[in-house]
C-alpha cells in the first residue's frame, strides 16, 4: 500500500498536475466542454457562468450596494474564464490559483481588465492577498469548479477561514464543492493522491463546515450532485 502524503506533499502534488494540465491545454481542463477553445469561446463560457451564478443572483450578492463599489474574491481562477467577466460587473476582482501556469494564462487573458489581479497562492489559504485586500473588507467571494477538485477537507475548511476573514459581516461566500457522495450504488470518495475528484460534501457536512467557519449556511442546492451550490453569509 502507498503511504499517505504529508499535507506539503499533497499542495506540491496539486501544483504539479495543475501546472501539467495548464502546459497539457489549459482551457480544456479549465472547462472540460471543448477540447479547444477560441478567445471568443473562452470568453462567452465565463460570461455565461457569470450570467447564470452571477446575474442571477444579485439580491444576495450586492444586498443593495453598487457592484461597481465591491471589491470580490475569487479561489482556484484558472486562466480567468471567470475573472474576467466578474471585472466586467464589480469594481475590484482579487483572484487566486495554486498553478503558476494558470496565472500566466490568466494574467495574459486578463490584459485590459485593470480591475482584475490573479496571483499565484500556495493552495491552502489567501495570505497572498494580505497587501492587496485588508481583513473584514471584501463584499463578495465566488469560486466554481474547484473545491470540487480538492481532495483534502483540511484545505477546504482553511480556505473557508481565510474567506471569513476577508470578508465583511453579511457578505456573501457563494461556492461549489463535490457533491456526490453515493450515485448508483457508488460511493464517491477522493484519495489524497488525487487531484481531479475533491472530496465530497453531504448537506450535513456543509451545513457543518459553515459552523465551524463563522458563517451561516442560508441556502444549498444539488446536495448528492456533482455540483454541489452553497451560499454562506458571513455572520
Ligand atoms: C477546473 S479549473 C476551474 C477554473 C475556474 N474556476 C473556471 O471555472 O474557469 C480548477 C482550478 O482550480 C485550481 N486549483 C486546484 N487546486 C487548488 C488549490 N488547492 N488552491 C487554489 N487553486 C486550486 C487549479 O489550478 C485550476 O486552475
């Protein structure tokens, strides 16, 4: 039996297949829909997810401010499919990814959106965006299809800490993780080693990551799905 990687050997190992899949093609991994991606593509992708998470939903996302006045966080913004339409609507879009390779796509993409910063982070926490974003001073935060690839619930559970932490009270931390944890008869479970299928989440299980973070888990949709939708108001 392989022995289990330590916590630094898991992020060094998420690093590299990160790295690996952005040198491989990193649009596809990013969003498996298309083997190739033009810009236009790539472009209307992230705008469609804004349109449908963002656009949709801006009730629980602005509660009443100007979006052009919000500074918003994003985790795991590959190579900034969806960065760059949030800096389309909100004032301020900090954005992190473990891969290094992600960035420089990221940040190649983002050119003319001076809105928009991607940095380059070590996988487990938001200590990068000291300088940039002050405690309790982010409005929103927002991450899609990436905790879905985590397969440490450690990890998870820092980056929702470090997003309280950013956030001020009331603000809005809407994000995605693995939800199947049975489907036909199949029991869904990561192994440390593996840096595609994240650790799942059952309702309880959210439900008791938002207690455990400080914030309140107010709504949740796909639990037992892939896509798993949480929506944590910081308390
Ligand atoms: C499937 S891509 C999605 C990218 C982007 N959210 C989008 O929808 O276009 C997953 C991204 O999560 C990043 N990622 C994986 N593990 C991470 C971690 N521990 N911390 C930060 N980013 C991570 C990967 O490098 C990759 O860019």
């Amino acid at each position: 039996m392989t022995p289990p990687l330590t916590p630094d050997e898991q992020l060094e190992k998420m690093r590299r297949d990160w790295d690996e899949r952005a040198r491989e093609n990193a649009r596809h991994y990013v969003n498996t829909e298309r083997e190739q991606w033009t810009d236009e593509q790539f472009i209307a992708s992230g705008e469609q997810t804004v349109a449908e998470e963002i656009l949709t939903d801006m009730g629980n996302i602005c509660q009443g401010k100007d979006p052009k006045q919000m500074r918003v966080i994003e985790i795991g913004c590959g190579a900034g499919r969806v960065t760059r339409a949030l800096a389309g609507v909100f004032g301020e879009v900090h954005a992190v990814d473990i891969s290094g390779e992600m960035i420089a796509r990221a940040r190649s993409f983002l050119a003319g959106r001076p809105n928009a910063h991607a940095y380059q982070n070590n996988g487990v926490d938001l200590s990068v965006l000291n300088p940039h974003v002050a405690d309790g001073s982010a409005d929103f935060a927002f991450s899609t299809i990436v905790f879905q690839h985590i397969p440490s619930r450690e990890v998870i559970e820092t980056y929702v800490r470090e997003v309280s932490r950013l956030l001020r009270p009331g603000a809005l931390f809407k994000f995605q993780v693995q939800g199947y944890v049975e489907q036909d008869g199949i029991v869904y479970e990561s192994t440390p080693g593996d840096t595609w299928i994240g650790v799942t989440f059952s309702d309880e299980q959210a439900v008791e990551l938002a207690q455990k973070t400080g914030f309140e888990p107010r709504h949740r949709h796909g639990a037992n799905q892939q896509y798993f939708w949480l929506w944590f108001f910081k308390q």
